[in-house]
C-alpha cells in the first residue's frame, strides 16, 4: 500500500504571498499525523489542499493514489473548526444527506447507519433535533459522524476543538481517539499536545508556510531540532 | 400609529361638512344610483392591476433567477452580463421604459421582420417584468451569497456536487433570506402597475382619471383611488408579515 497522502514540494500563494513553501509530506495509510504551528503558518491551508477547497500553484500532491479533484467523492472526510452542520436539516439529515444523494443509498439504509454512527459518537438521542439545538460539543461530535457517513479512507481534522467551551473539548478528543484506535487515516490541526502525544504517530510544526520538523511525539517532545519548535511548545505547553 | 387614525377620520369627516365647494362624496356615494355605478366603475380596475401585477411579478422572478446565476460565478468575466444587465435596467426609470416598450419595441422588432402589435395590458406586463427583474436578480445574489462559504465546503467534502449543493444545501437556506424583500418587491409592482395607466391599460388610476374627467371630483376620486392601493398593499403586506413569521419560527 502506498501513501495515503503524498504531497512533494507543494506550494501556494495568495496574490504574492507565498503560504506555502514547497511542503514535502507522506502520510500512510493508518497513520495519524498531527499538524501544529502559531496561526498563519499555513498548516489550514494544507489540510484544506487535501480535502480538495483550494487550489495550489506549484508542486505535487496526490491523496488516495490520485489528483486530489478526482478522488472518489466522499474518500476524503472534513472536520471544520465551526463545524459546519446544515441548519435547516435535521441531525439525521445531515447525516444521510451525502450517504442518499451521493452513494445512492436507500434512505432506510442511510438511517441505520446514521442511528449507528451517532451512537458511536455518543448522542443517540438527538437525532431529530436542529443543529442549533445542541452545545458546540455535541455539534462537532455530529458533524465527525456526517463525515463518517461517507466511509472515507482519510479524515482530516481542521482545529476541530478550537471554537468549543474547554469542558466541551474531551469528549470530541474522546471520539477521536477512539476513531484512531480503529485504524483510521487521520490528519489532524490541532493545538490539544496532550491528544497529540497519546494519538500521533508523527507530529509536524509548521511555521512561516514551511514544513519545519517532523518526528515522533517521543522524538519532538523531549527533544525539538529546531528552536522555533522548542519555542512554540514552550508557550502553549506552559499554559 | 393606530391612535393617529380616528383623529384623521374625524378631520376627514370634518372637512366633509359645512363649507360648500370643498368635498363632494357624492361622486362615489353607494347610496345614489350615480354613485353606485361610479363605484363599480373604479372598482372594476382592481381585475387588471391585479393581473399585470402577478404576472409581471412571475416573469420578473424567472428572469432575475437567469440573470443571477452568471452572477454567482467566481470569473469576473462570467459575471459582466450580470452586472451590465443589473446596472443597466436599474437605471432607467420606469415611465420612459414603459414608453419605449409600447412605442419602441414594435418597430424595433419589425425592422427585425417580426409583426408584433403590444397591447396596453402585455407592454405593462413586460416593462414591469424587466424593470423589477434587476432588483430581483439582486435580491437573489445577495440571499444566495449570504449563506456562509463554509456550507458550500461542508458539502463538497460530503461528495455533493455543485448543482446538489445548490438544491439541497445553499437555496434552502437561501430562501429564508429571500421571500421578505422579494415579498416587498411586488408591493413596488403594484403601485409601479400605476403607470401603465398613461399607455391606456384600464386598471385602477387609468380609470380614476376617466371619471376625474366626467365628473370634475378629483379630491373624492384620487382619495378613494389612494384607498384603493391602501387596502390592496395592506393585504400583501400583511402576508408578508405572517410569511416573515413562519420563517423566522423554523429558523431554530
């Protein structure tokens, strides 16, 4: 099996501004990468890449053994900071939406495995309810479970906790884990350390639009190569 | 605002009485044979204002949906007629409009080869129909671009393709954004369905002047013709309010 996600000097700009700069990265299939970095740094940007939402101007990336724009629909699942649940649908239609539309699914079909997958994300009881109708927590726990719906081979997390109430945070981290314990492909943004170093099989620090380290959580915690690293754990660790 | 109305009814009332030569019901008064067919006569021009209203309100939705999907796009080349046609249309008042289409249009589409006579009633149709279909289209654009981009990237990565994401995601909330001023907009085309009068077509204002005319009461009959648009935009505005309602209570 090869990478899962395989990018090779892969670079982005906006207008002049190069966010960035020739990224070289391979993740394989059943490894779950952490991405961290202060804001700006452009590691967004290279899950956004992968998930097919921007475009990039130079280099290679392939997900799945293919061009990220022709990937299977629904390969590559999406987890957004701001969650992104359809308002006016249903937590069960949110969830059965991609599986009947795209996959061709019967909705009976669709329904089980939405009823299946909100019990594993644990809120079996909130299916007929609005989105707005559930705390931030319980929000980003639905929406794992929407892209679960879709059965992708790689699932990328984009600061998934990061617009949740602190007490709200562990049992999105907790669905999470347990997705790896399964063997999922994960790509992660995030600033959780304590999720990273129970989770990672590698953590990357990007700064700058540059891919500037990549190692084990062992490898990165105890001894970062680079300052920049060693600063910006320094700071979110001493929190 | 409900307080101010009998004090205007009274002053109203007031003004009818006494002095000779200043208000003169009887042009319209139901209990007079004269009155009475006065009445029916003016009455009749709801039929007409009401039908060019809706079908000019039908058409202009369907041409604002075509001019706003070009301007959605993300080329700014793709989006050029969207925007000559809004700026342009917008531009032009109604009444030389109006003026143009019923005079200009048929010899325009005969030097073309195509015999067409436009009649009062379809030349205030299409000139009503053209003339909202700008702010329509812009109503449109701007309900539709206010559904937050992350919507359209949620469905992408669920596998939606454009024209599902469109159906099932983005027109539905869309829609919420939508009616109330599209609602407001054919307020506009009833009273705007006024002007049709000066090319002839028999609606309400068309036939208040007739009778103007005949009868010399100008203050009586404009003042019931005002009453006349009155109750109309009140019955539309009116369902507005409740359709406004019923949105705002399936928000949540």
């Amino acid at each position: 099996m090869s990478a899962a996600v395989k990018m090779s000097s892969l670079s982005k700009w906006y207008g002049d501004f190069q966010v960035l700069k020739d990224i070289d990265l391979k993740v394989a299939a059943g490894e779950k990468l952490v991405i961290c970095g202060p804001s700006g740094s452009g590691k967004s940007t290279v899950v956004r890449c992968v998930a097919n939402l921007e475009p990039y101007q130079g280099g290679d990336l392939s997900v799945l053994d293919t061009a990220p724009d022709k990937v299977r629909r629904g390969d590559v699942g999406m987890v957004f900071q701001q969650f992104n649940l359809f308002p006016h649908l249903s937590v069960l239609d949110n969830l059965t939406l991609g599986p009947i539309r795209v996959l061709k699914q019967s909705r009976t079909e669709a329904e089980a495995r939405a009823r299946d997958l909100l019990d594993r994300v644990k809120i079996p009881d909130q299916a007929d309810k609005r989105p707005g109708q559930l705390s931030g927590g319980q929000q980003q726990r639905v929406a794992i479970a929407r892209a679960l719906c879709m059965e992708p081979k790689v699932m990328l997390f984009d600061e998934p906790t990061s617009a949740l109430d602190p007490e709200m945070i562990a049992e999105v981290l907790d669905v999470m884990e347990e997705l790896a314990r399964d063997g999922m492909t994960m790509i992660c943004v995030t600033h959780e350390m304590g999720f990273a170093r129970r989770v990672a099989d590698r953590i990357a620090f990007m700064d700058a639009g540059e891919m500037v380290e990549i190692g084990t959580p062992d490898q990165v915690f105890t001894a970062p190569k680079s300052d920049r690293f060693a600063d910006f754990l320094d700071k979110i660790l001493s929190h | 605002m409900t307080r101010f109305l009998p004090f205007a009814a009274l002053l109203l009332l007031a003004s009818c009485a006494g002095q000779p030569g200043t208000w003169g019901w009887y042009v319209v008064d139901p209990t007079t044979a004269n009155g009475w067919v006065n009445i029916k006569f003016l009455l009749r021009g709801f039929s007409s204002t009401i039908q060019v209203s809706l079908l000019a309100a039908f058409a202009s939705i369907i041409i604002g949906l075509l001019i706003t999907m070009p301007g959605l796009s993300a080329n700014r080349w793709v989006r050029l007629p969207n925007r000559i046609y809004v700026e342009f249309i917008r531009a032009i008042p109604l009444l030389p409009m109006l003026f143009w289409v019923f005079y200009g249009l048929p010899v325009v589409m005969k030097s073309m080869g195509i015999q067409i006579n436009i009649d009062p009633f379809w030349g205030a149709v299409i000139t009503l129909a053209i003339s909202d279909s700008a702010f329509t289209a812009e109503i449109f654009r701007s309900g539709i671009q206010a559904v937050p981009r992350g919507q359209t990237e949620a469905s992408s990565v669920i596998g939606l393709s454009r024209a599902q994401t469109m159906r099932y995601v983005i027109l539905p909330q869309a829609i919420r954004r939508i009616l109330p001023p599209l609602a407001n907009q054919f307020i506009y085309i009833v009273k705007m369905s006024a002007f049709a009068s000066v090319i002839g077509m028999q609606e309400l204002t068309r036939r208040a002047n007739e009778l103007v005319v005949t009868e010399y009461r100008p203050l009586e009959i404009y003042s019931l013709l005002i009453l006349e648009y009155l109750v109309l935009v009140l019955i539309i505005s009116s369902a507005v309010r409740w359709l406004e309602r019923r949105m705002g209570a399936d928000e949540r």
